[in-house]
C-alpha cells in the first residue's frame, strides 16, 4: 500500500512519544524540536562567523589601529567564515531548520518519514560543528586556505593550520554531509509518501517545492565534495598524489608527484555552484509565502514558479566551471559554462517577476516579516545583475579575485538569503512560540541591517573595479589603488560594525517577545497554508490532535471573491466556503467527512 | 505517476478532494523503499565522481597500470553467489513460506563477509610485494574504490545482521519482508557497482 495515514498508526505514535524531559528536549524524535535544534545550532555557529568577520573588517578598515588578528590568524578568518556561513549556517538553518520544523506540517502529516533518522541526522550534524570548532584549539589552529580548499596550497607549510587544521574541516565536511544525507532522504521522502489525504503536489506552497528540489540537489552535490574530501584526505594523511603535483616546499621537494590540482576544483565546483542554490531555492520558496501571505494575493504564475525552480535545480549542475575561468580552459569551455551561466539567469528573472508581480495591486501589509522578504527582492536583483557581469568570460577575467566578486556574492548569496531566513523566523515566530515579537524592534533590525549592507556592500563594487584584491591582510602601497580607498574601507568597516551590533535586537526580541510578546492566536497573519489550520499553537506533538486534515485546495486562496475573509484555508471545503460565485465544484467531495 | 501531467495541473482550478487516501505524486511502494531509491542514486553518483576522477587522473603521465590479483575473480564469485542468495531469500519471502528462509538470508549476509575477507588478502597481497597505496595513483585507486565498496557492504550487513536478529529469535516471514527485500535491492546494487569497478579496474 502506497499511503497509510500516520494517525492510523497509534501504537507507532505512541512509540514515539517522549517520556522524559531528555527524550522530549534532547534525544527528541518530534520534528519541530530536531528543527528548533538545527535553527540553534546553526544560528549560534553563524554567530562566531559573523564575529570573525568583524575582526576581518576591523583589520582591513583601520589596519594601523588595531592589533586583533596577524596575517595567519585572518586567512583563517576568512576561511572559517565562508565555510561556516554557507554549509553550516546557511544549508543546515534553511533544510535542517526551516525544513524539519515545515515540511510534516505543511504537507499535513503528523512527523517526518523516519524520526530515528532525522534525531539522528541533527545530533550528527552538531557532531560536525563540534569537530569544525575543535579546529580552533589544536596546534597551527583551523585551516587558512580559503573556503575553497584549493590543493597544494592547502596542505603546504605557509598556509595556516596545514597539518590539523585541514583535517578537522575535511573530517568535518564529511560528518556533516552523512548528517545532511540522513535529512535529506527524510525531506524527500516526506515530501513524496507522506502529503495528507487532497494534497496534491501541485498544492504544496512553494516553500516545500524549494526545500525539495533543494533536498534532491543536495544530495547529488554533497557527494562531489565527499569524494574531494575524501581524496584530499589520503593526500594528507596517506601520501597518495590525487590532487598534489611535485612540489618544493621551503626547497625541499614533496614527496606528492603528477596529482590533479584542476581536477580538486573540478569536483569542488560541481559541488559548490549547486551549493549556492542548495541555500537559494529554499529562501525562493520561503520569501514567496511570506510576499503572498503579506501581499494578500496568490502567488502570481504558481506553476511557472514551481517549474522555474525545477529548472533552476536542473541547469545549477551545468554551470560550475564559470568559478574557474582563471584556471585556464578550453575557450569553448569557457564559452559553454557562459552560456548555461546566462541561461539560468531567466527562470531565476522569472522568480523575480513573478514576486514583484505579486506585489501588484495587492492588499500590502507592511509588517517585518514583509519588510524583510521586500528588502530581499532589492538586494537579490542587485546581487544578481553583478552576477551576470561575472558570467561572462571577458568581463569576470579583470574582476576576478577583487572584491567585486565578494560583493557581488555577498548581495546574492549572503545578504539575500539572510534577508530571507529574518523574514522567515518573524513570520514564522507565532506558530513555534505562540507569541508575537515585538514589530517596532523588528521593523528597527529591518532597516540598520538592510541599509547597512549596502553601505557595506555597494562601496565594495567600486573597490572592486579599481582592482583592489580580495584575501589581502593589508594592501600595503600600489599604484593602482588611490589612498581614499583605505576611506572606503573604513567606512564599511564601520557599517559592518553596526550591522553586526544590530542582530542583538533580533536576538533581545525573540528572547524577550517569548514571554512578553502578546499571544498570536492560531493564525495571526491569516495565512491560506495548512501549519496555521493545527488545533494547538504551538503544535503539540503528532501536529494535528486525533485526526489528520483534509486539503480542498491549493495555499494560495487570497481575496477570493465573494468570500466573508480574505483568506481561505487550504482544509476549507467548497461547502463551507460562503461564496457566491464559486466556479468548480467537485462531485466526488463528501462533505460529511470535512474537518475544517 | 505522470511527472508532466503533476506539473502541469492548475491547482487553482481543481477544488475538492484529489486522489483519497493517495495523494497524486505519491509512489505506490513503502517510504523505505523510496528512501532506499534516492539513497542508491546518491551512492551511484558518488562511485560516478570517483570513475570521473579515475578517468581524468589515469590520463596524466605518472600512471602506472596495476596488473589485478587474479583472486579478484574468486571473490566476485563469493560476492555474486551472496546476491543470489538474497534473491533466493527475497523470493521465499515473497512467497510467505518459512522454509530455508533463515539458510538464504543469513547464508547472503556470511558471503559477502567472506567476500570482504577475500578482499582483504589482496590487499595484504599488494603490501607484502609493495604495491602501496601511495606508490602510483592507479594503486591509491584500487584500495580507495575497493574499501569504499567495502565501506558501503558493512552499511548493508549491519542491517542485515538486525534483521538477522529478529529472523532468529523467531519474527515471522511477512514482519521482516520488507527489510528482506530491501537488502536484495541494496546487493544487487553492490554487485553491480562491484561488476562495474572491477571491469574499470581490469581494462585500464
């Protein structure tokens, strides 16, 4: 059989009930808890990211002034950051977090596929985190190389923490990709066998759509870095020549010979450029159901949605060789990963049509949550315009290795999903706590933090064409770069500070808001999807008491006309829709059974 | 299910219930054996990434060829007659029957350990005549691609030995089937995977 209800399983359920406070809060089984984890963990290792930018940005901005970080110790810096923000940060908050605690309630199931699986994917995963920070503490201290990892330099004397450092992170990379392999597989499947009796996938919100095609990408990307990872590791610690030529260090030859550094970026690509939407696709899914709820409008082009983001996964496997037009290629390489590059930039110019559109003319809300998937609209354009300059061949060769680059990726892939994952956590924040934050806080954080990366980000453009290059401790004398640079520099480092200061308001309002925010209500924004229709807020474990919902309807049902609100749940049948003008009706439907 | 026909319905159209107790989209097999459908394919692509990496790197000009140990053909043997067996368990399985069921499963489960045995003197072999792993890349091939295919059979034979298990202190044919069944699946992955790699090995 296809499909067994869970609420049809009471003796399974009843299995996985906590008994103790550790099995409830601890080695809990219950998806929202193991998502509350994920988001902790992942938010607190962002947190030490954003630290060590900080220090980056005091460096570089008033390098006479302070002392804080050497050469060795900001390389790692960089290194830390980039590698925490994207993997650890960013993948685990937007899957494990946002994807553990909404998947089962909104495709209206009672938990993941495989609870065992998904407790032990989280505990897996801080077991990552842990190995990853341990790096800090042994001799030499965490790798320096770039969150690149490009061999040799990786594994050379020079480079900071080449003997345990890079251990650590590979082991660590390893441990996180078996942890995400474990989610993944529950996302999936989930989302495929256990949608509850009327949900089509067709009726899923998009924010399942992205978390999904997201899921499937992970798990085909992740096992390219396994594979590196793994190779680099018998590299360092068995001799082997995979990825090492010959090479003299300090003038004494290796004993590595005829190794394939292009091969290691090869493989480290095809991993990293679906990384890239591995973190996008779920923020696309999730900004949409904040835009429709808030905008009180359908998502405007539903289906092309859907399909834009099925392209986006598909093409992001084909264009990983635009991060390696500096390596050297064949030109029609080069002209091919070009091509696909501006190929995919359409569907994802679709998105964003689509959000503004939906924009159009609809009953605009302008609470936080609004303000932040609004601001990410602006910065997504703007990261993604730089990136069709980056695209192409010609154009990316100059600016490659100056901060144009990090400019340009922070807008697209920091600030953007960030901007998301705020949005997300405020609209969110009623139905996990059952309370509401604290709006003139949040509208506050909103605005240091969206102006502030500009004044952080946009200034670094222009650095970036005057050919100042990244991943420099200081830039010493050139010609090239007049001094009011170093003005610039300082200038951001100032606004970095303030944005970085600013996330205490988020961290004071979700503290503060958890018991003197007003309560939320079930459903405080009168949103169409099925996790705000569950009989408890906060959801109570199992999701939906005795009897699971029915959907009659896609998550988009926004000012129908004629209705009495101008929302209509997706487990509202026609019947008791008091509509006027209703054009479909469907014989099959009993209404006896409904349980709206 | 119709993949174009899911994509392409307009579900602002369609009100009412849709497709009773299984939604559209759904596969009609257990979630298990869905899980175990994408888990094969994300081993697949791994294996694939390291014969593109083997191809790339046999191509630069320090490659040596490794003459294959002629055991190696004895142990696919052990490794095809634990895939049979399996088949042999699963189709017993199937069929609601006790009978040799215990014999065919367990009997799976202790060749594919002979098999690793067996792999693991060629590895000893190669040592003692200094065939290192660090000596020539098409060596530091041959141990990587042949322990992670033995990495993969111990995740299998720890499933199967739970399964083993509850065979044993006396569960009936249809509660363990599911598990049975998906063991068959996961060896006749590996002996593939295994036909494949050794086919690689032995013609380059």
């Amino acid at each position: 059989m296809a499909y067994v209800p869970l609420a049809d399983q009471d003796s399974e359920m009843e299995m996985h009930h906590p008994h103790s406070w550790v099995t409830k809060y601890v080695w809990s089984q219950d998806h929202k808890v193991i998502a509350i984890q994920y988001g902790g963990i992942a938010i607190a290792v962002g947190v030490v990211a954003l630290i060590l930018s900080l220090l980056m940005r005091m460096q570089l901005g008033f390098p006479e002034t302070f002392d804080l970080i050497d050469p060795s110790s900001y390389y790692q810096s960089v290194t830390m950051h980039g590698m925490i923000m994207v993997v650890y940060m960013l993948t685990a908050l937007l899957l494990g977090g946002f994807g553990n605690y909404l998947i089962p309630l909104m495709c209206g199931a009672r938990d993941m596929v495989f609870p065992f699986l998904n407790m032990l994917s989280v505990w897996v995963y801080a077991l990552s985190v842990i190995i990853l920070m341990s790096s800090f503490f042994v001799s030499g201290g965490p790798t320096g190389a770039g969150w690149t990892l490009y061999p040799p330099q990786t594994t050379m004397a020079g480079t900071p923490g080449h003997d345990m450092g890079i251990v650590l992170m590979l082991l660590s990379l390893a441990v996180f990709i078996v942890a995400f392999t474990m989610g993944g597989l529950n996302y999936v499947t989930t989302v495929l066998q256990y949608r509850c009796r009327g949900l089509t996938m067709m009726r899923l919100p998009l924010t399942v759509w992205g978390i999904f095609i997201a899921t499937i990408l992970g798990l085909f990307a992740f096992p390219a870095l396994l594979v590196s990872a793994i190779m680099m590791l018998f590299d360092i610690l068995l001799g082997t020549s995979f990825f090492m030529p010959a090479v003299i260090e300090s003038g004494t030859p290796l004993d590595h010979n005829g190794g394939s550094p292009i091969l290691f970026q090869h493989l480290f690509w095809f991993f990293g450029h679906p990384e890239v939407y591995i973190v996008a696709l779920p923020a696309f899914g999730l900004v949409s159901d904040v835009l429709s709820t808030h905008a009180r409008k359908n998502i405007f082009g539903y289906r092309m949605m859907v399909w834009a983001i099925i392209a986006i996964g598909g093409l992001s496997f084909v264009v990983w060789a635009h991060h390696m037009y500096v390596s050297g290629m064949h030109p029609y390489f080069g002209f091919f990963f070009a091509t696909t590059t501006l190929i995919i930039a359409v569907p994802t110019a679709l998105k964003v049509y689509n959000w503004v559109l939906t924009l159009w003319e609809g009953d605009i809300r302008l609470n936080a949550p609004m303000y932040f998937a609004i601001g990410f609209i602006f910065t997504f354009i703007h990261g993604g315009l730089t990136g069709l300059f980056l695209g192409n061949v010609v154009i990316d060769l100059p600016l490659s290795d100056t901060y144009f680059v990090v400019a340009h990726f922070h807008m697209v892939m920091g600030v953007s999903p960030v901007l998301v994952i705020f949005a997300a956590l405020y609209h969110w924040y009623p139905k996990v706590t059952g309370r509401m934050f604290h709006e003139g806080m949040a509208k506050a954080h909103f605005w240091i933090t969206f102006l502030g990366t500009y004044a952080i980000y946009l200034p670094m453009h222009y650095l970036g064409f005057l050919g100042v290059p990244r991943r420099y401790y200081a830039m010493g004398s050139t010609d090239f770069i007049p001094e009011s640079a170093q003005d610039l520099n300082a200038a951001i480092t100032i606004a970095a500070l303030i944005v970085g200061a600013a996330q205490i308001l988020f961290f004071i309002n979700i503290f503060w808001s958890l018991r003197n925010g007003k309560p939320s209500g079930p459903n405080p924004w009168g949103s169409a999807s099925l996790e705000w229709q569950t009989p408890d807020t906060p959801p109570k474990h199992g999701n939906w008491g005795d009897e699971l919902p029915t959907v009659y309807r896609w998550a988009y049902d926004y000012s129908v006309p004629g209705a009495h609100e101008d929302f209509i749940p997706q487990n509202v049948p026609e019947s008791e829709e008091p509509t006027a003008d209703e054009q479909h009706f469907d014989p099959d439907h009993d209404a006896s059974k409904a349980d709206a | 299910m119709s993949l174009i026909k899911t994509l392409t319905e307009k579900p602002w159209e369609r009100k009412g219930v849709i497709g009773g107790l299984n939604p559209e989209g759904a596969f009609e097999s257990p979630p298990e054996r869905v899980a175990l459908g994408f888990f094969l394919t994300i081993a697949s692509v791994i294996f694939s990434m390291f014969g593109v990496s083997y191809v790339i790197r046999m191509s630069l000009p320090d490659w040596e060829p490794l003459a294959e140990p002629s055991q190696l053909w004895l142990n696919t043997g052990l490794l095809a007659i634990s895939s049979i067996l399996f088949q042999w368990a699963r189709n017993i399985a199937n069929a609601g029957k006790q009978k040799n069921l215990m014999t065919a499963f367990i009997g799976g489960g202790v060749f594919a350990l002979l098999f690793i045995a067996g792999q693991m003197v060629i590895w000893e072999n190669l040592q003692a005549t200094g065939f290192y792993v660090a000596s020539n890349p098409a060596n530091s091939f041959f141990y990587l691609l042949t322990g992670l295919h033995i990495a993969h059979l111990l995740g299998g034979l720890w499933v199967w030995s739970k399964s083993s298990i509850r065979l044993i202190s006396g569960s009936k044919p249809e509660d363990v089937r599911l598990s049975i069944e998906l063991c068959t699946l996961y060896w006749h992955f590996l002996l593939i995977v295994w036909l494949v790699i050794f086919a690689i090995l032995s013609n380059t």
